[in-house]
C-alpha cells in the first residue's frame, strides 16, 4: 500500500467515524480544504506533506477508533504526548 492510499485510508475511516468531511480534515491538519480532494483525484503530494498528514492523523486518532492494521502508526509527537 503506498503512502497515498494509506493517508486517504486514514482520512475515510477518521470522516466517517467523526461525521466530517474530508474538507474538514484537510482544513484541521493544512488549514486549507482541497488536499484530500487532490489526492482522490489522482494527484500526488510531497513526501514532506505526507509525513505531516501522517503525524496530525498519529496524533490525533480517537481512543475509540481502531487504527488501521495494514497501516504503520507513527510514533506521537512530543507536543502531543
């Protein structure tokens, strides 16, 4: 699984979970809404982005939500510890 299906993995099961949109997501970790709508449209992002996505997601995934087995869960981040 690449790291783009992996960030877009993520971000569905987090909507559905929370009730939200992607835009919302997208606003929440880049404070803009159209990223996860990029990537759903085939576009790519920097691997820079991609770890940014993948840690506020490590960091912020709910107690009540399993993560995803097939998916490597960042270690949190000191400043969300």
């Amino acid at each position: 699984m690449d790291q783009r299906v992996k960030i877009l993995t993520l971000q569905s099961q987090l909507c559905e979970h929370i009730g939200r949109s992607h835009w919302a997501i997208s606003v929440r970790i880049f404070g803009k809404g159209d990223f996860f709508r990029r990537l759903l449209n085939g576009a790519d992002c920097r691997t820079s982005t991609a770890d940014r996505a993948m840690q506020w997601f490590a960091d912020n995934w709910p107690d009540d939500l399993a993560w995803p087995k097939d998916i490597s869960r960042p270690a949190k981040s000191k400043r969300a510890a």
